[in-house]
C-alpha cells in the first residue's frame, strides 16, 4: 500500500507555557505573576487550518484549549514550509532561551519529527466538482472513470504531486489529463485551497483532488457554486485516509500527557467545530461517518 501523507498537514496550531519540574519544557516556566499564555505557532496563510485573522478550525480549537487552561492565547506565525518544525517548535527565542511552540497540531500520527498524541480525528481525501455541469452522476470517486469515454476524456483534473490521488489517477489511466499542483510553493500567500477557491471555481479544472478539510471547508465557503464533496473510501491499494493527532517535542512525556487530557475533556468541543468546518471524517475501517457538503 502506498503511504504518501497529505498537503497541509506539517500545521504547528498551539504552544503551551505551563510551570513544571521537566527541565526540557524550559518555556512552561513563568516569572511570578506573569499570566501564563497558550502560545502557537501557525501559518498565517492556510485555511481551512490557520489564519493570521484567526479564522481557521486549528485557531477555534487553540481558544477552547486557553479557555480550558484559563491561560491568555498568542500567535507566533510562520509559513508552512520545509523548515517549519525546525523554525518553530524546535526554534527558541533568542532574547529568553524559551522555545517558541510547544505543541503542533494538525500531524499524522507517527509524524517523525515529534512525538504523536492519540489521534482527534481522521479525514480523507476527496475529490470535488461543480453541481450541475456533468458530473452529478459521480456519487463515488469510482463513478469518474465510469464516464461516458467522450466526456471523460475531455475533463481537467487538478491534482497534488506526490498525493494519494494521482496513484488513483494513474490507476485508471487518466493521469494524461491531470493538471498538477505543487504541495509547498515558494510564496507564502499560495495556499492549498486556492485548487477550488480559484481554479475550480473559475473553470479551469473541472475536478479537483483535495485533502478532506480543504474539499470540505471551501465546498461549504463557496456554497453558492454548489460543490459537489465525494471522499475517498478504504483502499486495499492506496491509502487515503489517514488518523490526525498533535505533536510534543521528545522527552516532554508530562506536557503530551496533559495534552491528550486536553483533548479527551475536550473532545465534543473539538468535534463540534470539525462539524462547523465542514470536514470530511471517516471511521478505523475508513467507513465514512460526514458527508455534509452546505
């Protein structure tokens, strides 16, 4: 099976300050009476996740985390590139010694560069089309290559390189039509979304391959398009679905506990603005549990 992860996952969303005896969480400490502050480290420019108007589902979810901490919320921003983690949750501040982030949220669990806490939710991808031009009878992902072969061939398909779907595209021999996207561009105000948001919208490409959140989330952002969200299924071939969790540096073993406290007390808070975000979610099995598309 072929295991290649998701655009717009290496997403750091919070950091923590919290007073603690473990000498590597040398940012937990504070001065007396100084306010103790959920500090995060996000990309400024990448919704559905985060945004420097704090707009994304990861921001919502850093304000339950302060507000169930009582602790105040700041934003260290940094663009999602190659260098993040190093850059953020490995980088300290050079005037304190503290490092900058604590905790990075939105990661796979086995993420190689922290240490994973349990999953809070598991997505997939899915691929999106505009209601109403010839593709309403594409009720599953293997309803596309069941097209009439004329309408079929004429089709424009926008997919990441290096993602799960361009193996499915290859599959079914309609790699030749795809129009491929870089995952991690070199300018900081591209973001993932813009496959829909600009180019689906706009006609460019009549299907495009996104990552669950990002199908989701601008399928119900644009809602007056009427996207079409159709997410991929359990595959004994390719993997699409993949479980999400949140990312500790090593050795901080007391922080990543209190963490996955953080997010079992909160785990219906958390779910909730999943739902709000509109985000495709899918079960162990990779059974489907939301389609909402609104």
């Amino acid at each position: 099976m072929r295991n290649r992860l998701p655009q717009g996952l290496w997403i750091v969303l919070a950091a923590v300050v919290f007073t603690s005896l473990n000498p590597a969480v040398q940012a937990q400490e504070t001065a007396a009476g100084e306010r103790k502050v959920l500090r995060v480290c996000a990309d400024p420019n990448n919704l559905p996740f985060s945004h420097r108007n704090q707009e994304g589902f990861e921001n919502k979810i850093a304000e339950l985390f302060a507000r169930d901490l009582g602790w105040g919320l700041d934003y260290t921003w940094f663009p999602q590139r190659i260098g993040f983690v190093r850059n953020t949750l490995r980088a300290r501040d050079p005037v304190s010694g503290a490092y900058k982030c604590d905790l990075i949220m939105g990661v796979p669990v086995g993420f190689e560069l922290a240490v994973t806490t349990k999953p809070y939710y598991r997505s997939t991808y899915a691929l999106v089309y505009v209601k109403g031009k010839g593709l309403d009878g594409v009720k599953t992902p293997e309803d596309l290559p069941r097209l009439e072969a004329s309408r079929l061939k004429a089709l424009k398909l926008g997919v990441f390189a290096q993602t799960p779907p361009v193996d499915w595209l290859l599959r079914h021999g309609l790699i030749g039509q795809a129009v491929f996207y870089q995952r991690m561009s070199g300018d900081p105000e591209d973001y993932p979304g813009e496959i829909i948001e600009r180019d689906l919208a706009s006609g460019q490409i009549d299907v495009a391959f996104v990552w669950g959140p990002i199908a989701g989330y601008f399928a119900k952002r644009l809602s007056s398009l009427q996207l079409a969200v159709v997410p991929f299924g359990r595959d004994p071939e390719i993997r699409f679905d993949y479980p999400i969790a949140m990312g500790v540096r090593f050795g901080e073993r007391e922080w990543k506990a209190q963490v996955e406290q953080l997010i079992e007390r909160n785990a219906a808070g958390i779910q909730a603005i999943l739902e709000e975000y509109n985000v495709p979610r899918v079960d162990d099995q990779g059974r489907i549990l939301s389609r909402r598309t609104d």
